[in-house]
C-alpha cells in the first residue's frame, strides 16, 4: 500500500483538517517550524496535527503495522528545537506534529502541561500565580526534548536535571493505548522516559511538581578571549567549594561570529535564585574586564524575563548541530579544551554565517544528588562522578555546501578534546542526547547496564519496536 492510500484510509477515520498533504496551503510553513535547516530539508508526504490524545491513539493503530513495514514511516515533532538530522522530521513519511496539543493546569503543588506547549508560555501562566517549575532555559524550546532527555533548568543546582522532575508522563503506546507513567503506576516505564527519548510512545502531557517562584537576579556579560581561563578557574571554584550554592545557575561560552571581527567572543550567562543585586557568588564572572558594557543584561528580572533572554540567543532557520561531551571539573583540561576549539575553528572562519561557541555548563555535585534523590533516570550519572561540566560544540551556518566541513571540523575538535581528557583522566562517558549529532552515540554512553534496562522496558511496552523501526530518526535502543 502506498502512503497516499494510507493518509486516505486515516482521513476516514480522523477529521479531514488534522492532515496538510505536501504541495497544500500551510504545508511549507509547518515544514519549516525547525531550529535547524538541516530538519527542513526533510520533506514528509503528509504532516498529521492532532488535537487530543485519542487522535494520537487512533492515529497509532492504523498507521503503526505500516510504519513497521515501512510503507509510513513516522517522525514526531514537539518544538523543532533540537537540530539532529531526521529526529523530528522524516523523508516521504507522515510526521506528527504535536503543536495542536495545547494546555498548562495549574492543580494544587503540581502543573500539567501538554505536549504542544513551549516553555515561555509555561512560565508566563505560572508566574500568575507566583510559582515556577524547574524547565527549560529558553521561552522557545519545547517540554518533550527537555523532560524526556535530560536537561537543565536555572533551577538544576537544586533540583536536578528537567527529566527528574518529571512526577508523570501520559503516553500514547504503539499499541494505542494510553497510560499513565510515575513511581507509582508503570514506574519502570516512568524510570525509563526520564532521559531514554521518545523510544516508548509519543507523550501527550508531562506533570511537574511546582514551588514558589519570585524574582531572580542574572543575565550576560560578554567580555574578551584573554579574560576566558579566569572565568574557568571561577567556574571550577565554585563547583569545588564543600558547600556551592544550590541557587545559582553558571554557565560560560567562548565562540567566533563575524559580526564581532576575527577575534573570540565570550560570554557569561549567570543567575541567582533570589533579586538580591550582584550577590557575592557571581561577582567573579560579573566583574571580567574589561567587558562590552552596551551588552551587559545583568539585573533583577523575573523566570518569564530570563527564558525570553535565552530563547533571543538562536539564529532563526540557519543550519545547524550540536555535540557534546562531559568533562570532570578541572580548570587545567577545560582551559585546553577551550584552546583546542579556538584553534581548530581557523579553517572554517570564512563559511558564511558562521555563529559557533564551545559552552561550559556545571552539573554541579548538589544537582546529582538531587537527581538520585528524586526516583532515578537513564542517564547513568551518580553523584560520585562529580561535580562534572558538560561541553557544548554549538554551531550554525549558512551553506549546504559548508556542511562537510563545518560537521568535519567539530569532530575532528571534539575527538581532540575527548582523546587529551581520557589521557588525563578527566573524561566520563555520558554525552546528552538533546546536544549530540549523528556521529554520538548517547544511550551507550549511559553505560551498559542502562541501555539494557531500555531495551528490556521497550520490549515490555512496544514488543514490536514500533518506535525502534517505524520511527527512523533519534537514537535508538538497540543499535
């Protein structure tokens, strides 16, 4: 059966307006709501929007034996927001798209969101009420790609990463069925959807438990290359104090754009969970000299203000990838990382467009231990690995006919860095699915033991791997 007959037998079953057949009015405009150009060369026969869970149940029954057979083969589009070749988007198949899916209740100690929602507009109904929710960084970004692959939130110090958060996950299986995933009912699913990815089902709303959230005090410095090794010693200090705060969220980039000439850029995002001006914890990065003052963003600003500021930092449909590694915390191997990237960037300085930065984010001992503490995850991390800094390679450029060396260049950069660390002993293999490209390989990095435990709850919940073969894009449990 081809897959216009397939999309025809589910306009029977489903409303007509769910569907926006490639070549129809709206198609190209829903086909280019990605991050990454990389997603929007993609090009699906049909992009199906459904609007409740029982759409996504049905849709599941009908589609899943075909998808299975490869007749239709399946994406599933939250936010668009991670720029992986092929994750959310999928070549002459159907992809679901999840925007439709639309709802915050906010319930006494807890907040339901549904799948389709962003995390500004998350924020923006919490703060109504003076409450917060331990999310995602950017007003942009989606809730699935965060809750369901780790992340971090300003919050992280303190509560753990944005998955460990998550109390339950409604979720359409394969099958169509649809469950209710948290410690209490279908734990082991619930375990394993807290950083396995969308391996399991399509979740169609996420709860997370809420607290009181009022202003906060943070923003960006942006200063000079000569001034980055001290902020990494900054950086380092903290996380090696015997009682860092739980309270502050640290992370620090040194990158190269054009529009700021041929030297390194670097830039300090810092916040404190309390207004206090300029508190002592952040001085050492608010106080870099010298610093671009004009761009200085440092103030007391609500959880709404801080996620808005952070989504105002993605170029709009640009190509781009992310990679990632983690490192333990020690200023000697970051500081030669940080030089390793600088130098290894020269060759691709003349691609057009290009906007890349190597990013330090801690994952500080207190924010392992709160992810211990809260039930458990996939990711394979403990707090005897800590405190620990994730680095980010983030890139973006214009040119399909750059990619080879673009994507060439950060492999050879990351492989370098990863090759010096492991020599020193400073390298754990934990890369984090949300910032890794095709050539990473996440769920094996969580270590053997876990990857195992998802297969095992795979088999359990999609005895046929629906979501292993029918959906080709994303890391997959068994390979």
């Amino acid at each position: 059966m081809t897959t216009s007959q397939i999309i025809k037998d589910l306009q029977q079953t489903l409303p007509d307006s769910r569907f926006v057949l490639r070549g129809a009015e709206g198609y190209e405009d829903l086909n280019k709501a990605y991050q990454s150009a990389l997603n929007v060369e993609y090009s699906p026969s049909c992009i199906f929007l459904p609007q409740s869970k029982e759409e996504i149940s049905a849709f599941l029954k009908h589609v899943g034996p075909r998808a299975l057979s490869g007749e239709a083969p399946i994406a599933v589009y939250g936010a668009g927001c991670q720029p992986l070749p092929g994750c959310a988007n999928v070549q002459d198949g159907i992809t679901v798209n999840l925007s439709r899916l639309k709802g915050v209740a906010i319930e006494e100690g807890h907040v339901s969101i549904a799948a389709g929602e962003r995390w500004g507009t998350v924020y923006e109904e919490l703060g109504k009420k003076g409450l917060g929710v331990a999310g995602g960084r950017s007003a942009k970004s989606g809730i699935g790609g965060l809750a369901l692959e780790g992340g971090l939130s300003f919050h992280s110090s303190r509560d753990g990463f944005v998955c460990d958060n998550v109390i339950n996950y409604e979720v359409v299986l394969a099958s169509g069925e649809i469950v209710n995933a948290n410690a209490e009912t279908n734990a082991d699913l619930w375990r394993a959807l807290r950083g396995g990815g969308n391996n399991f089902g399509i979740v169609t709303r996420f709860d997370f438990p809420t607290f009181q959230q009022g202003p906060m005090y943070g923003g960006s410095v942006y200063y000079f290359a000569p001034s980055f090794p001290q902020q990494i010693q900054h950086l380092v200090d903290e996380l090696q104090k015997p009682d860092p705060s739980r309270d502050t969220h640290l992370m620090i980039s040194t990158g190269y754009a054009a529009m700021f000439g041929p030297q390194m850029m670097c830039q300090s995002q810092v916040y404190h969970n309390h207004p206090e001006e300029n508190p002592d914890v952040l001085r050492p990065f608010t106080s870099v000299s010298p610093q671009l003052d004009q761009l200085n963003s440092m103030r007391v600003l609500s959880l709404t203000e801080a996620a808005k500021e952070q989504a105002g930092d993605s170029p709009l449909i640009q190509r781009s990838a992310y990679f990632n590694t983690t490192l333990k915390a020690d200023a000697g191997i970051l500081q030669e990382a940080a030089e390793t990237y600088t130098a290894g960037l020269e060759p691709i300085k003349p691609c057009e467009g290009l906007i890349c930065s190597l990013t330090l984010q801690l994952h500080a001992r207190s924010l392992l231990e709160a992810s211990a503490a809260k039930g458990g995850n996939s990711l394979g991390l403990s707090p005897d690995d800590g405190p620990l800094v994730s680095v980010l390679l983030l890139t973006y450029w214009s040119n399909k006919s750059d990619d080879a060396a673009v994507l060439g260049t950060m492999e050879s950069i990351l492989e370098s860095i990863k090759s010096r660390a492991a020599a020193r002993g400073q390298l754990i293999p934990y890369t984090y699915m949300n910032y890794a490209f095709a050539s990473q390989d996440p769920i094996g990095s969580y270590g053997a033991e876990k990857k195992a435990e998802l297969q095992r709850v795979s088999r359990r919940y999609d005895p046929q791997g629906l979501f292993e073969k029918g959906v080709p894009g994303g890391f997959k449990l068994f390979t």
